[in-house]
C-alpha cells in the first residue's frame, strides 16, 4: 500500500521557547523528532506514499506523537501501540557560536527498545520499493539491532532496495562500539547515506578527499551506491564506478537539526524516481529549505524544491 | 542547621500553556512540582529555615528544578547529585468540569529512586525540630520505602517530630498494596495527615462522620497528632483527647494542584510554632492562597497569609 | 470506503489570542471552523470512518485548513481543490456576560459556493452509511442550495440514511427567506437536528413546551426522527411514536462555540450504533466536554465521553 | 475645540502577563492608566469630541501613553511635553478571591508633579461643556492641589460644568488628610462623584442607607448633583430634590480595575446630552461592559452600550 | 488643512507569530499595510500633516486599520466608510534565503475598489502641497484605474505636486497590462518613483547602466522628477538635466516589506522641504530604519533619521 | 563568608518581548540588571562564593530583583532593605544596525543612592579576598561616590584586593566631571578595568595603539594590574612590566549588554584563581558566551567556559 517505509524511534523535542539555555527555560517547545519519521515526512511532501514504522505508548504523548507525523501526509497506522511504558525524548538547547547546540536524552527503556519483529504487518508494506533505517535504532540496545538484521534480511533479494543514514551519535555510544555493531548492517543495504565525520569516526576512513573516502566505503561494504555528505559543502555519490558531486545550496540559518534527515530524503526521492544526479540536487535542496524553519521536519513542498533546484527562487514574492 | 527538613522525589510538571489537551499541546509550561518539595517551599516562605533532601541527575534539567525549590528560599545545599540517569517528569492536562484534571506520570527510574539512606548529610539535618515525609516515596519501590522506614527510625526518639502525609496515588499502586506497605510507617510518625478520601481508601475508615475517622485512626496507628482534611471543606485535628476543627475559605480556583502540600505546610507551620489551633489556620489560609495561582509551589507570603488569618484582606489595595 | 460523509463550507477562524475586541487585536488565534467539519471531526474521534467533502483553494490556507480537519482522523481525500478563488474566514470576537460574542464574517464568493455534484467523487462515497448537512450550505447561495437538494435526492432510496442540522445564521439570510428555502429540504431528510430557537425563528413553530414542538416538526416534516435542542438544559428526540429526553450535564465554558455540532457528532454516533437513548447521552456528553476547550471542534476522545456518561469522570485523576 | 476636558495624572501600568505574582513575573503587559484619561477614553468612545490634559516627559515612554489614550479618539494635542524627569508608573497584581489585587506606586516626583496652571492652553479649550478632575490630583502634593483650585475657578460661573470623582487613594494619603484637602474643593464643584465607602472615609458619612449618605452629601457641599456608587450593586443620583437610582448589571468579571471611571464616563455622557436618568444608565452600562475586558480603558462603543441599555443583547451574534 | 494626501487600498497584514510556513502557523500577527498608507506613516513621523484617503467597512476590521494608521499621526478624518463589503487581507510568510517570502492576496472585491472620486472630501484637502498615488491603484481594476486619473487630472496644473510610486505587483497583472495601464498615468505625473526592475519589467527599460535607465524614462514621460531606487544598493535622481545618487546604508535586516515605501516618504520629504539631495539621504536613511523593525511602517522618528544622516549614529546609548 | 563582595545598583530591565520599538511595546520583558550584580552572578557561575551588596525596596520588586540575582549562586543575605522609596528600573530598545540600541534610565532617588556604609555588614565580609566596585556607584551622587571611597579605604592595605570597572555612562554625567570624581578613585585602587573608549573619553588616554594607553593608565594611578579591554577585539593586561593581550572569540550575537560584566567576572575569576593570562582567557570566554544569550547575566557554567578556552567546543554535541 506503500511506496516507502522508513522504521526508527521518534522522541518528543522539548527546547527553550525563548532564546535560553534549557537551565532557564519557562516554556518548552513541543516538537516531535526522529531520524527516519523526518525522513518519513520530506518523502510524503514530495508525493510519495510513505509508512512510518514504530512503537509508541497509547496516551496523549503517543498520540501527540503520531498525529505530528501524519501532518505531512505520512501513513501512521500501523504503528504499534503499547498500553504500557514510556515514549522517549529529548531536550534541546539551541547554541549560538560559539556556544554548542547541546541534547539531553531521556530515552532509555522507551516503548520503541521493545518493538519486535513480529509485531509489525509486513503484510502490509509487502510491496514497499524502499526500506530506510538509520544507525540510530542498532545504537538502542541489542534487541532493536537484531531487529534491523531482521528486517534487511527480510527485505534482501525481494527487489526493495534497502537505505541505510549511519548517523553516529557520541551520546549513545562509542565509535569503536559503532563501528563493531554497525559493520556487518552497513554490507547488507544497497544505499548507504554517510556524513565524512561519521565515516572516520566509526569506520576509520579518514581522508581530506572525499573522493578517496567515497571509493573507500564502497570498496569495504560493496553498496549499490554510497552518498557522501560533507555538510554545507555538499554531497558526493558513488556507485562502484561514476562519481557524482554538488554543492550545497547557500542557506541561511534558522535550525540546523533534520538538516541531514532532509538530504536523506530528498537523495532518495530523487534517486528512486531518477538517478543520482537528481538524487544530489533534490537532497541539496531539502537540506537547504530545512534549515530555514524550526523544528526537524522538512516543512516545505516540491514546489520549493523544485523552484530551488530550477534556480526560480525569487526573494519576494508578491 | 535548618528548622525542617523533607525529603521526597521532585518532578518537572509539563503542561500546555494555553487551554488545551496534551495531545494538541504546541508549549509546554514548565514547572517542578513534588509533595515534599512544595512543603518545603511553603515553610521557607512562612520564614522557617528548611532543607529539602532529593536525588537529581547533575545536568540542566536536575540544575532547573533544584533552582525552582531555591527560589522559594529553601535550602538545595544537601541535595544527591547524580552522573548519570534521569530525572522524573509528568504531563498534567488541566481539566474543567466534566472533563478531569489528568497526569501522565513518565517518573519510573528517575535519580530518586536510587537514593540510600547513608548519601545523605544526615550530621548536617542533626537540630532539626521536624522531618516531613509523605506516601509517595515508599510507592516508588522497594528502596524507598526502606529509606523512608530508616529515616524514621534515625529520628524517632531523638527529639525530631516526624510528620507523614498519606498522599495516596492511584497511579502509582493499588489500594491494598499501599495499605499494607503504609500501616508500618503511619504507626511510627507523630504528625499524620490524611484526607478524608484516604483514610477510607488506603486505611479503611469509612464514615459520613469525619470525627469519626479521626478517631479511629488515632486508636488505630496511636499518632501525637492526626489532621485530617477534607478538602474545600476544612481540615480537623485530634491528639487523642481534644479535637479541634476549622472551615475551609471560600476561594477562587485557579489551579488546585499543590492546595494539599500547603495546608501541610501552613499546619506544620501553626502547629511547630503554636498549637493545633494555629496549625489549622495556617493551613486552610495557605491552601486558600495557594489555589489563587498556577504550578504547585505557595507563592505567596507569610504577611499574606496572616491578613487573611486576620479577615483583613481587601478586594483590591491601592 | 467510508461510514459517513459531511459536507460543507469550513473557514478560517481568527480570534484575538488574548482578551480583546477584534479592533485591538494584536494577534490572532487561527482556527478551522464550519458546522459540518465539526461533526466530521467528532464522528471520527469516536471512531468512525468519516470523509468530508468540499472546496478549497489549493494554496497555504487551503491546506491548512485540510489537514487541521485531517489532525482529528477524517478523510480529506476527497476534497475539490481549486486553483483559484479564496477561501472564506471569519472573525470571531468572544464576549463575556453582557459583552456578546460576535462574528464577522467575510466568506463571499469563496471557493466552496462554487463547488458543483459533478465535482464530486460520489463513487468513493457509494457506501456510505450517514451523510451529513447543514442549513448553512443552502444560505450561501442558489447553487449551493441546489447542491443540497442533489445531493439527498441522489442518496435518497438508497439506504444512506440522511441528517441535516438547521443551523440558522441570521448575518446570512433572514427568517422567511431561510424558512423558504429549508422546508423543501427538511421534508426530504431522515434526521433533522433543530434547536428550540430556529424552529420557533425559521419553521414558525413556537412553544414553551418543547415536546410540542417537536411534534410539530414532526408531523410537519415526517422525518424518521426529530432532534430538539434547548441549549443548556438538554434534548429530545422524537420519532413519531415515542418521544426521548436527557438533561445535559453540568459543564464549565471555556468557548462554547462548536457545542451544537459536538452535540450532533455525539447523537449521531449513538444513533447510528444504538438508538436514540444512546444519541442523546453521546450528544450530551460531547457537547459538555466541547465547551471546556477552544476551538469549535471536539478535541476530547471517546473513552472520556463514555466515562462521562457513565459517571466515572473524577476531577484530578492521578 | 473640544466638549469636554479631563485633567490628570497617567502611568504606565505594568501586570504579569500569565497569572502570576509580581515577585515571579517573567513579563509585564504593558497598560497605560489614569482615572482621567480613563474618562477622557470612554467619553470620546461615546462620540464627544474629548482633551485629555497633563504633563509627560518627551521620550518613547511618554509617547507610547500619548498614543494610548490617542487610540481612543481623545484629543492629546494640549499635553505639556517636558524635557527630563519621570514618567509615573504602577506595578499591578490581580487578585483571586481571597488573595487581593494589589498595587505598587512608583509615581513620586513624576512631570505630572510639576505641571502648572500658566502652562496649559486655556484658550483652546474655552468653549469646553465640562471639565473632569478627581480627587487623586490633589492627593500628589501642594502643587497639585492648588492646580485644582486653579482650573476650577477659572472654570466657575463661566457655563462649564465641573465635575470631580473624588476617587480615595489609601496608598497616597490618610483619610483625615484628604477629607481636610478635598473639602473646599467638593464644595465648588457642579457634579460629586463619590462611591458609598469614600463618603464614610473621606467625609465621614457612614450609613447603610445609600439615600441617606447622598443627601448628606448634597446638603453638606451643595452640589449641583451628587452621584453616588455601590460598586456591583448600583448608583444613585440626587440634585438636592429629585433622586434617582438603578441597580447594576450583572457582569462577569475579567479586570475590574477602571470600572469606576467607565461609570464616571457614562454618567457625564447621560447627563450632559440628556439627564440624570440616562447618566446611571450609561454609567452601570459603561461600567458592567468595562469588567469585561482587561486594562482600564473602555474599549467598546456606544452601540454595545445603547444595546444593553436596551436589552438587545444576545449571547452569541452569528 | 493637510499637507500631504496619500490614497490606495490598506489591507490586514497577516503572518505567523513565529518562524513557520503559514500552512503550520497557529497564530497570525495582526499587521496593516498599503504603498500609499505606509508613505502617509512615514511623512506624518517626520512632522508633516498627512492625510490618508481610502474607503473602508465600518466594522471592528476597518476600525482597526484606520487606528493603526493614525497611530503615526496620520489624519485618518477622511476616510470613506462603507456599510457593507469586505477589507482586503493578505497572508505574508517570510522567507529565509533561499526559501522565498511569499504573499497570498485576498483582497478582490475590497470596499476600496469601490470608491469613487465624488465620496472623497476634495475641499477639505484643497491646500495640499503634494498627493501620493501608487500603480497598485490602477492594478485592482478599471474603477480604481479611473479615479487615479481623475484625482491626477484634479490636481494637475493647481500647484499641487503630484508624485507616483510604481510599484509593480506580479500577482495583480502582467507586466504588459501594467505597461499599457500606467504609461498615460506616469506621463501626468510631477515626481515618477520607479524601481530599476520595474523599469525593465513594466515599461521596458532594460540597461545596466542606471543612469541611462533614468534619462530613459525622464525623456519618455518627462517628469519634473524621475528617481530610480536600486535595492540594497542606493537611488538615483534625475530632473532632465541634473543626476543625483547616493548609496543606501547598511543596514540589518528584519522585514524588508515597506523599505520602498519608506524610502518614498523620505525622498518626498527631503524634495518637498529642500531638493533632491535631501531626498535621497532622507530616502536612504529611512529605508535602512525601516528594514530594522517588524511591520510595512516606518516605526522611528525624525531624529533617528537625522542622526542616521549625520552620522552620529552609536550602535548603544547608555 | 564569602569570597569576593560586589556592590552597587540594579535595576529592573525593561525591553519590548518582540522586536520593536519601546513606543509600540505591548509587552516587557523582566529583567534584573546591574554591572556589579552581572560580575557577581558571572564569578558565582564559576564555582565562588560571592556575595553581593545593594539596598533596595521591600516589596514584590525588590525581592524580584534579590531572588533572580540569588538564581546565579550569589549571596544576597546582606542586602540592606529599605521599607519605602523606589527601586530603580530602566527601558531597553535593542537596536539593529543603522538604528541604536537605546536605553531610557529611570533610576532618580532609588533606595540605592541612600545606601550608607554603616548599614552594611562589614563583618561578615571581613575575609573577602576581593572588593569589586564601578565607576557607575560615583556617577549616582555625592553620597555613593563617598560610599566608594569608604569602601576602598576600608579594605585598602587589608590583602583584600580591590578591583574597578570604569563603566562610564553618558546618560549620567559629562566626561569631564566624571574624569574629575573618578581619578581620586581608580589611583587607589589595585586591578582597573577600562575600556579603551572610556580611557580617551574619561581620562584623555587617546592613541590607536593600545598598549600606550594601557601603559599611560599605570603610570598614572599605578594600579596593580591595568586591564584595557577593546569590544570585539580582545583584551590587554599590563602590571606596569609584563604586558599580555588575547584576541576575543569569534561569536554570534544575541544581545550584548552585560557583555563587558562578563569578561570583568572572567578576568577576575582567572586572576584570582591563577593569573593574568589566566584571567583574560576566561574574561573573552564568559564575553563571548554572554552575548550568545538574552539579559546581562552570564547564563552559562564554568564547563562551558573552560571547554571553549580549550578549543573543545563542537557546534552540536548529541
């Protein structure tokens, strides 16, 4: 029923109403956020028919959750729901050079550590072109990694192409830790999406050239296709032969997080429907229109993309 | 060092900030809210020199809620820092009649529960007059309800008055469980508090007639002094031989949570500095007081306090 | 694929986001607001399938208003998007006693007053069990007055049992030219949803005695089924035969716009399910809880007002 | 040029936002707040053409008040601008039964303070009706008084009606001083306002015989007319013959501070254009409509005035 | 009895409170804007007398507009009020680069586009030294294009300056419409303002070199005046002989929607009072305050100006 | 008690919540302000035991003031409480680039300028190791300025050293007096801290080369340490030997006021702790961090000062 499934945990984001340090705070801002529902998300703004995969607690917190997700479009009914447990969240400190945009977890023991593979309708999403997940889920414990051996495994050779964000996260655990758990996922998916931090970090492909990186990552792991992202340089692909590079758009600041999520997302609409290339410039573009709302979700529509992309944007419109 | 001291887990309280469920929410209000904090609060404003003992995780949120207690003029110097862990939180959906006030509780596994008896400063707390400690703590588990049995015991006979208040939670255990883990403690303590609702639920004392239940429960569990409260009606105190009994204020409602922890604080107040009849009166003026404003702290002033003690308060004083 | 369709005009809703008149204003509250999108929004709350029909202009206000429908569960796939036009709002000024609550509304010639059958997707609408209208599509002009006889004369006969909520507006039409246009429609109409006030106002039907009335409107209109409203006090329900009749609960009033339309949501979803005894709690119930939140919608879920009706609902529950 | 002046004292009026204590306030709302330029506010609003008379300091804060009462319709074009000093301000606390509203002055040494009779343009406003004066003038120091004295008898025996609110401050001076400086002056005015409770502390007419007290008051200073208050319950009016009395309207209650102003206003309005009947008409009307709203001002118009006067209004205007 | 009339269409200014797509805003900001009202602010702040001429409901929306351009000292005396109809709005979402800021006009069927030259008070402004019209005008239809040719044709050869603002909407007309529209009305005009895009869109001159661009269109339309605005770069005069410029200040930037308009209040008053020179700093100045601050107005005051120019401006003053 | 005593005035800040001007406020941000209450909170952030010294008002202002310097750590149990008067406050306009930052003070006859030095409790501070004043107490009149010199010779030749921060403010006094009251001051003191600006303004040390000026200031007063800092630029320190200098870090910009009391409070803290090099990199870091935030104070902690003077900051630390 769906073109794209994307599976992860998604928390509430709780942060500083006003500019503040979370210490201060009076209000929070209640926004919901999580690596593959943002990714959910800027696919479903594209046009696509997107699932959105979880476990989730049924209260209001749950429902807050879910109901945020549907906003874009995003198919969210078959979420699981536990009578019981915790959702998790987050809390987000906003920096400003040279102070750090800091997070505080409080995730641990949320309802989506104890989702298991037979509580989900594969059934369901049996005719899925796409499967995303993220290094965020095998980095929740050792269930939630052995649920994402399940499901690439149940995915391989059914002609659903597998993506995979490695989005290494400092707070959850250490790189060598990473790079031992996330080694043997990263040669199963046939899209791997990772930053040039995270491929020195946790695979210790260090390197100044990005190309060399790129060639490097696919050699090791053998992926259809392996996108490199360089921040706000840009983002570079490579499938075991042509290389592909563009730059980033030139963006103003509003908040940088789902920035990532947004390239993700726009890399793979571009990818599915086209190529590479197009792949590049719809993820350039999302990342870019991302980071000039509040908030992780990609907000936009494809027509600002594309507008964007087209290098149709006006200043004003009026 | 300090007059009073209580001692109890403290929450961050998230509510919308504009009227609305918790499932539509866009702000939360941030407040910090704990059955003992609040006493502790109260008695800090009445001019007591009080400290309140907790476990919190060090970080900006832990920092928050220890601050928000400090305002009050209360002593943080004592509290157990935590590395790592979490702090409790709960969701609170004010309701208006019929649609009920509602808590989410997310406080399993918070920093609290882990305190033990000997990280506390205890040769700090050692001229205390008054320990306070509620029904809450021995329904988070096991290990705080043998902390709160080894406090007791620490000051029975040492001088110290014990004051306990029942705090029934349904949320956090059945009524027979914490019948059986409460009966042990409230035949220890001096001072017990008790609603009406609660005796009857927790205790078993079922009567229309609520001196009735104040006797009972003092030939039951033998206390110095038992208060009972019986909501916006009033409060009475039996010592086993006199009664005494006082009518509520009429007052506007703004948020009621917090309006028990008050009078507990406004008796013990009366009650350390006077007798039962002075006790009273401050209770039922600082729980008047206390619903006239949000979160669940007093915010207001002895001076306040004692005018409408006094019946010289005015409508309007310019 | 749907239990029911409603459909309808829904509009902007600006208010001042404060306690204000409209001329000082400094922001405005948005909310989505239209008779029969509100009943869309309550039937799906408790759990049916329900679509709702109508014309937007597909730009940011459009979608808005969409997916502020969608946030409560309806189907808002079959909405008619036009590419031009406006869509209508309205300002709404809330008053407080002997300060009135007024609207001004500024819904000419919006997208909605164009929306023709043919437009329609009735294919997808073919199962429908209840369609529900209002007699404020035909205030808004010939075509729409057409639009609503088409659209019972093409259920008619065919099982789908039809509702119409008379709705009178007096800032729309006047009282003759409103009975004119609506006693063709009413005779037509399984249910018909009045309030004491528009069937003394609009049908001529004035009585102290309410039962009379509905009566009157009865053996006037023949529907299956007449359903009285008395603001405050409670409902009727007559079917020719026997004659039903409920108190309507207690309920404090945040923002008692929306209340009738929670009302018919409620009655409805008893009806549909149940009987008319089953109507009239539901459509108590949800008119009482409507009016502690803002908003005309109901933002309350089902198990509340099952509590409600059951007498289960406490005041703080924790 | 104008029908009517006022002349008086204006601060800046700073309240917390959310409902709070000033001690916990995060942020003020900004209100500007005098008893005269409350009158002058409400009287322009009924369509005199309205001078508000006073002295500020010629920077943003000082405009921002100009502008303020401007807002209304008042003609601000005869304020004396000074070059240094201080605007006057007040903190303000809302009360909830039974904790009281409460103010703090910070008005000493304010420009108001300083403004002299030679420095107003008394030629501009020659063909004035009537002049509005109160008695917090006089109550901010000798210079102030004497202005009082200055403008009324510039103004005696000259056709223009005087008429003086006496307004007792507590917080700015004793009852025994301000009956001993307000004598002389209610002696030399044309209309006396005064509620039931200023006339027994300010001039010792203590009764609970409203009647009474007003007769005291005209047979003791020989007004021309003595309007006399009861706050929620209503107002009378006697002339030395005829009395004239009406009950308040019922009204619900969001601010209530400026109610006394609003009635001042609508009396004057009833009474200059008609008589003593139609001044507690407008007044009560002014009066229950000024509670509806926050901030001192009369923000509605004549048309909601004359509508209640009538008892046209409804509820709900849709 | 003014100096200056401006005329044209004022609408409500609508745009989410915080950052956010105005699909996901939940509260507008209540602005108002128009070219021609915005022009009145500005010259009114800088001490002229201004009338602002345009037609209006009479309902708290129209209420609102004219008070908040009175605000700036605008003689709003003159405004036609209409019983019925409709006041134009317009949604406004700001844009981060490379997101657009984006307008949704609803503003067809105005009450000003109704507004004939027989409803305005002529005599009352029959000593103005200068009228402002903009091309908006003539772009809401043949009516409103109308009157600009019979308030210009009023005016002409009476010694009345009469100065015009382009001001080419895209999403009102093509620019070859406008081209045909405007070319009679810009040949009438005294002081024709033209932007360097407008020149190349709307009337075709299309050079990189501004100055030819400005003889361009002096030796087309011959205008006593030609001033040609560049952006963020600065503005050109040219009376058919001599050439003025000046460079634009840098300046932050917070809402550029008015600069233009501010830029043509500060030429106007700087040519009115002194030359072309003037006009361009007083222009430039303006412009670079107005970009500073939220809202179309131009919200600073002479002396900030002045200071601007001078130099003297400090980035604190303490 | 403690170990560093602060004195002198604060006041309640005042600024717009929205970016705006102070003539269109709606609504005021609170805030506390101070120079020597922001070093205070600055060097209690750092782990000191300070305590700062003032009088002001007993009411809810006052104790406003008291508690929100209290949040940062500081000792304000040696306040001097007035029992009537004013407390200071001052208007903030935060400008942007051409337009200034501005500040109206409203700080005449506040209880601080009545502060005597035997109100004080000199006892309690008697192991200082450091007394930290400013050139702002003199500027407030003759009775502060003595106050100063009282202090300063109180502690002189006691190991207790005593630092100064110029902080000259226009808005009080003319250079020229300033120069002459402040000389006596800054040549008995041991650590000067200034301003290039105010060192050309105040005392005439006019030169493009910082260090002559630095040298110049410590031949003149022969301080223990001079410390010239140059705003965004960096700072220098000179014991009349060694001279040290330390660029600023780069940081974006929130609101710079307080920025200066930062660095002061960094310095010292670096100085105290260790030396002169010490003290300027923890000065430019807590400056830096300072403008990163809203209000005077330092928010942030020691952690993040020492992790930036490191080099260990990341952008986004998750």
């Amino acid at each position: 029923m769906v073109d794209v499934i994307t599976l992860g945990e998604t928390m509430l984001r709780l942060s500083p109403v006003t500019v503040s340090t979370l210490e201060e705070a009076q209000q929070f801002q209640v926004d919901v956020a999580g690596a593959e529902s943002n990714v959910a998300g800027g696919l479903a703004r594209m046009g696509l028919s997107v699932g959105w995969v979880s476990k989730l607690v049924d209260n209001s917190i749950g429902r807050l959750m879910a109901k945020r997700i549907q906003w874009h479009g995003v198919d969210i009914s078959r979420i699981v729901w536990a009578d019981r447990g915790r959702n998790g969240l987050y809390y987000l400190e906003p920096g400003v050079e040279p102070r750090p945009t800091r997070l505080i977890y409080d995730r641990a023991d949320s309802a989506f550590t104890s989702l298991c593979f037979e509580e989900i309708d594969w059934e369901y999403f049996k005719d899925a072109r796409l499967v995303h997940l993220s290094g965020i889920t095998p980095a929740l414990g050792k269930s939630a990694d052995q649920l994402t051996h399940q499901i690439i495994d149940h995915f391989n050779n059914t002609g659903t192409l597998i993506s995979f964000d490695v989005n290494y996260r400092s707070k959850l655990w250490s790189p060598s830790v990473a790079g031992k758990i996330l080694t043997p996922i990263v040669k199963k998916v046939d899209v791997l999406i990772c930053s040039l931090n995270d491929a020195a970090t946790v695979f210790g492909f260090r390197s100044m050239d990005a190309e060399e990186v790129a060639r490097g990552l696919q050699q090791a792991y053998h992926n259809q296709m392996v996108v490199l992202t360089m921040a706000d340089k840009g983002a570079m692909a490579f499938d075991g032969q042509n290389i592909w590079y563009q730059d980033a758009y030139h963006a103003g600041s509003v908040d940088r997080i789902g920035r990532g999520d947004s390239f993700s997302a726009g890399f793979l609409y571009g990818y599915l429907n086209d190529d590479a290339t197009a792949g590049l410039e719809y993820g350039n573009a999302m990342a870019a229109l991302n980071q000039t709302l509040k908030g992780d979700f990609f907000w936009c529509g494809k027509e600002e993309g594309e507008q964007l992309i087209a290098g149709h944007s006006k200043k004003l419109d009026r």
